[in-house]
C-alpha cells in the first residue's frame, strides 16, 4: 500500500464535492511527473485531498478504489471519499515539519500528485 497527496482547487472540485460525490474519476492532470504517480497507484491506497488556491491546506482522505493505467497519458483512477482530518494542516505547518524537508510537496510547488512515506501521511491524517 502506498500514500499520496492529491491536490485540487476548490473552485473547481472540492474535497465537499468528493463527499456529496463518493466517488470520483480523478482528471485533469497534465504534468509528466504527476501522471507517472498517477499510472503508480494501485487500489486500496491511501489518499490525502488537499485544497490549492486560497486554502493552501490538507483537508480530507481519500482510497484509491481502481487503476486503469492501460493509457499512460491518461490514467483513469477512481478514488472514494473519507473523512475530513481531524484538522485541516496548512501548508506553512507541513513546510514548518522536519517530515516534508525533501517532500516534492514542498520542492515542487506545482506538482499535483505527491508521493507521500508512511510517516508523513500519519503526519497530516493525524493517526
């Protein structure tokens, strides 16, 4: 099993969406490098959703529920909503956490699906 963080504008599809939803085919992304941990996944991996944008804050969870990497340009991930955390984490306390020192999360700004360690993902799940 594997952790990751997927990041979203609220505006456009909120971690409340994903809720009202249950469900969701995960999209939109373009980058080289996000696509490559997107084809990665596999079902049964954990997920944290965080808000871009204004909110700059992880906000809820997620499960991977299936993977068709088939196409590698655009790999079709179903995922299933969570739980918000117990607490919304902002970004300046995940930057201010020794954990995300190499995090591409921190080092890569842009990037809108971010590996996570295990410890990292307890980190921000608050479990």
């Amino acid at each position: 099993m594997s952790d990751y963080l997927l990041k979203t504008e609220p505006s456009a599809y909120s971690f409340a969406d994903l809720q009202k939803d249950g469900a969701t085919i995960w999209d939109g992304v373009s980058n080289p490098v996000a696509l490559r941990n997107l084809g990665k996944m596999q079902s049964g991996d954990r997920l944290i959703i965080y808000h871009t944008g204004d909110d700059k804050s992880a906000i809820g969870s997620a499960t991977v529920v299936s993977v068709d990497a088939s196409d590698p340009k655009s790999p079709q991930i179903k995922i299933k909503a969570g739980k918000p955390l117990p607490k919304p984490v902002s970004l300046a306390q995940i930057k201010a956490n020794k954990l995300f020192a190499d995090s591409p999360l921190v080092r890569q700004g842009r990037l809108s699906v971010v590996p996570l360690t295990s410890a990292q993902h307890k980190a921000l799940a608050g479990s």
